[in-house]
C-alpha cells in the first residue's frame, strides 16, 4: 500500500501570521499563497469536512476539482453536516470536498440516501415569491444572514 498527499505541493498551516518567516524559510517551502496583498485564507469548513472524511471509515481519493454540481448536506453518519457536491460514478455515490482557494477537490464513497439537497444563497435569491407573506418571509430570511 502507498500513501501519497491528497494535495501535492500544498501544506496546510494553522497558526499565527507572525510565524511567516519561518514558514518561508522552511526546506521545501517555495512561497506563501496570497490573494491579493493578504495571505490566502482557508475557510474552516472547508479544512473541517476533510479532515472529517480522512479521520472518518472512508477511502478519500484526490478528486477533479469541481466549481459547480448538486450540493448536498450529510444528515447522518461520521460526516453529518458536511456539504459537498454530490456525483455519480457508476452505480456509486460520491460525496466531493473542495478546497475553493487552491481549486483542489476530494471524494469519498457515501449513501445517496445518508444526503439532502442544500439551497444556496444565489439559488434562493433568483426565486420568485409566490405570495406577498412568501416574499416578506423570503426577505426577512434574507437579511437576516
């Protein structure tokens, strides 16, 4: 069995800003990603969810990194509450994790009966209220986020 990286060439660092020369002068490290003039952040979601699928039962695989598909929530299991896009690849489900900032996705094998569909905030604002109640509903939702 060989082990190799889900991301190769990245490394993941948690900690203070301040430590930026250290980390650069690390043998190996070759720069530090920025986006625009400060340096790239990755939500913690993001890093949570697989962090969740490695430590969890699951075989995670490196997967083609994906900007858009059917999101899903997980309702139940080691990886409740993870979202993700949802495929089909053959007669299996599965669940990919994505890493936005450096376009890096990965998968893991999941129930399709263990997600639900997830709305998200550019779908629901393209809805149209059916009723004024509905619309005023909608908006307060809306604005309360």
């Amino acid at each position: 069995m060989i082990s190799l990286p889900l991301f190769p060439c990245y490394v993941f660092v948690r900690g203070p800003l301040e430590r930026k020369l250290a980390m650069i002068t690390t043998p190996g490290v070759h720069m530090i990603l920025y986006r625009g003039e400060n340096v790239a952040l990755i939500p913690g979601e993001e890093m949570q969810a697989i962090q969740k699928a490695v430590d969890g039962p699951f075989s995670v695989e490196p997967h083609p990194y994906l900007k858009c598909g059917e999101r899903v929530r997980v309702k139940r299991g080691s990886l409740e509450g993870v979202e993700g896009v949802l495929v089909r690849k053959k007669n299996l489900f599965r669940l990919v994790l994505s890493v936005n900032m450096v376009a890096q996705s990965v998968a893991v094998e999941i129930d399709a009966a263990d997600v639900e569909s997830v709305v998200n905030e550019s779908q629901a604002l393209h809805r149209r209220p059916a009723s004024i109640q509905e619309r005023e509903t909608f908006t307060a939702r809306n604005l309360a986020v």
